[in-house]
C-alpha cells in the first residue's frame, strides 16, 4: 500500500462514473478548480467582513460575550443540518449548480438583515440566513470539485481552493477595518452607524459571487441515484469513516468560532487603547490570521500529497491545541501585547487551514463518489453540530466563570480529538 494513502480507499478506475473517461488526467488548477476558487472568494468577502466587525457591533449595542458565542453556535448548527440534507440532494438527484447559487445568494440577503438590526434576534436572524446559503453550496461545490480532479491531487486542489477561499476572507475584514474607520468621520445619531454602513457595502462582492458561479462553473456529469434512500446510505457509510468522523468531532467540540478570538482581542486591548481602536487592531489580527490561511493553505495541500493526509491533518490539530492554550495564557496574564495576539492569530491562521483543506481531502479518500456528496454534508453537520456547542460552551464560560476556563476546556476537547485522529491513521497503517 502507498504511505500518502494511510489506508484511504482508492478511487474508482477513470471511466467509472464518467469522471475521467476520454479526458485523460486532469489538471489541478483547472476551470472548475480556479471558478469556484474565485466564486468562495468573493463570497468570503462578503461575509468575513462581518465576522470581524462583529463582535463591535455587539459591544456599541450592549449585547454581551454570551450573545456572540450563541449566535455563532446557532449559525453554524443550521449551516451543518443544511450541508446534509443539500449533500443527500445533490448525490440522489442532482441540481447541484443551481443549489450552490442559490447559497451564495443568501449571504447578502443575511447581511442586510444585519444592518437593520438593533438587538441581537435580528443579528442571529441575518447570520442564521447566511449560514443556511454556506450550509447549501458547500458539499455540492466540493462534489464538484473533486470530481473535476484526479486522486493525486486533490490535496493540492482543495488547498488551493481553501486559500483562495481565504483572499476574500483576508480583503473583507480589511474591508470592515478601513471602511468602518472611514465611517467614524461622517456624522451619526449614534455609534453603531459605521458599522450599518460597512455591513450594506459587503453586499456588492455578496452578488457577484452568486453571479460568478453561475456563468463560470460547469457542473461535471455525474451518476444519479433515485433510488438512494437518506438514513440507510448514512448507515452503510464506511467503518473507518466513521471512526474519522468520531475524531473530527471530538476536535471541533473544542473548536470555537475565532470570532471570540476577534473578541478577546478586543477585550483585552481594550483598557489601553480604548474600545473602537481595540475593535480596529482585533480586526486587523483577524486579517492576519486570514493571511497566514492564504499562504499555508497550498502547501499544506503539496505535504498531503507527498506525506498523507491524515499525518499532515493530526500535526494541524496540534497547532489547534496550542492556540486555544495561547489564548487561555493571554488571559492568565492579562496580557495587552500585540506580539502575543499576534502569535494566536497567526497559529489559527495555519491550523485552520490544515482542517479545512485537508478534511475534505481525507473525506474523498475514505468514500466512493456515489455517496460522495453526502458524505461531505455528513463531515459539514459533524463538524457545525459540535462547534455549537463549543462556540456556545466557550461564550458562556466565558461569561459566567472566566474565559481562562472556557479556553481550556476547548483545549481538553481538541487534544482528545487528536488523539482519536491519530488512532484512525494508525487503523490506515495496519490495514
């Protein structure tokens, strides 16, 4: 057996399914590969732009730490329901472009919401609406994808994906801190006028990512299942998947939303620079979090390649573990240096994206095509199901005890999470 594969299932012959027949081998950076690198983007533009004016927006309008980590929980359960059932959808009876338009599509729409908000119901209404469209298009857009690749490449191809996914989430929040200081020197009735305004300017790139998908992005010919029934496929799933999945879980029951790191930042740099610089330089640290994505996410996808994935995708969940004790320790000490927000960012930054290249990466090996699909939203709702529960869990922590306990709670989950992947590497090994 070839060590990259630790185990993962092969894929099917070219011809099986029509994905490579008569096409020979495919490039990695082909059309379908760059147009949907493009259309996440623009869409991470749009929405990422929230993200990091967020948590001041709660703050002028007096919502408290506990509020961010629900909304975000919430937000991201419905986005990781929606991924299954969009995945069964699209693996039973296809539609897949038209399903991933429509997802992106609702991004801007939540976004309006936001900005008519006053309190938070409206706020988790917006996010909750953006969330159900990212729920939708992603595991069809990464079916898309990956059938538009060959094996051998796939890390290379969702890494490059990921990282351009990223671009938009590094010019978005740089979008909300340039805009939202730009805002503060008109005239408003009161402080949460700026940050209306940044939220109507993100949906521009909102629409043209909806717009891109559909004139750019062919959906490849794919086998169609009527006959696939929902809780039955779910149940013939592979073992080892599932072993996967386990791990994956364990992990992202500590994987809080980084928006609390946005906040803590904040939080922290606040009593010396005051609350809108705080924001400012949090959301700043947020860019370069984003930035270190962009610049590791492909190589990380050479090192799968090369070295396996699921070897690559353990090392990422280390630096996960080291993060939220990072933050943890920010808090012990009480610390408002630059170079220690700095640190947490950036390792968020890589950690970040090992997991969101190289889980989709592991996913393709360890499932045929046919279910391939669906096996996406599975790893989507597995993934969203338990960040709610540590985005909430961290949030109330945080608020109720302190946020040194809310991070280190994160941190005992991650290191379980770990330790259950590195058993499922080793189940590659012996088999």
């Amino acid at each position: 057996m070839d060590p990259r594969s630790n185990g993962t299932e092969r894929p099917s012959s070219p011809g099986a399914g029509g994905r490579f027949s008569g096409l020979g081998r495919p490039r990695v950076l082909n059309r379908t590969v760059v147009g949907a690198g493009v259309t996440s983007a623009l869409g991470d533009f749009c929405y990422e732009t929230t993200t990091v004016i967020l948590p001041g927006f709660l703050a002028v309008l007096g919502v408290p730490a506990a509020f961010l980590g629900f909304i975000e929980g919430i937000a991201d359960a419905v986005a990781s329901f929606t991924k299954m059932a969009a995945g069964y959808i699209g693996d039973k009876l296809g539609h897949r472009k038209m399903l991933v338009v429509v997802g992106y599509a609702l991004t801007p729409v939540g976004q309006g919401v936001i900005a008519l908000a006053g309190g938070w119901p409206l706020i988790l209404l917006g996010r909750i609406t953006s969330w159900f469209g990212k729920g939708m298009r992603g595991p069809l857009r990464d079916a898309i994808v990956s059938q538009a690749i060959s094996p051998e490449t796939r890390g290379r191809a969702f890494g490059f994906h990921r990282g351009m996914d990223t671009v938009g989430a590094v010019f978005g929040p740089l979008l909300g801190v340039t805009g939202l200081g730009w805002a503060q020197g008109l005239t408003w009735s009161n402080q949460a006028g700026p940050f209306r305004m940044v939220f109507w300017m993100t949906l521009i790139p909102g629409v043209l990512a909806s717009l891109s998908f559909l004139f750019f992005i062919k959906d490849p010919d794919h086998s169609l299942n009527p006959a696939m029934r929902f809780f039955s496929t779910l149940r013939g799933l592979p073992a080892r998947y599932k072993r996967y999945l386990g791990a994956v879980g364990l992990f992202g029951a500590g994987d809080f939303s980084h928006s609390l790191l946005i906040l803590a930042a904040t939080q922290l740099l606040a009593p010396s620079l005051g609350i809108v610089k705080a924001a400012q330089l949090a959301g700043m640290l947020y860019v370069g979090r984003n930035v270190t994505q962009v610049i590791t996410s492909y190589p990380v996808g050479v090192l799968a390649d090369r070295y396996g994935a699921l070897n690559v995708l353990v090392g990422g969940y280390g630096v996960g573990i080291f993060t939220a004790l990072l933050t943890a320790w920010a808090f012990v000490i009480h610390s408002d240096s630059l170079w220690l927000m700095g640190a947490i960012f950036a390792f968020a930054g890589l950690y970040t994206a090992v997991q969101e290249a190289l889980e989709a990466t592991v996913t393709a090996g360890l499932v045929s095509e046919e279910v391939r699909a669906i096996s996406y939203g599975v790893l989507g709702t597995v993934n969203g199901s338990v960040k709610f529960v540590s985005s909430t869990a961290v949030g109330l922590l945080w608020t109720a005890v302190s946020p040194v306990f809310g991070f280190g709670l994160a941190t005992l989950f991650m290191t379980a999470g770990m330790v259950r992947m590195a058993r499922v590497r080793g189940d590659g090994r012996s088999g």
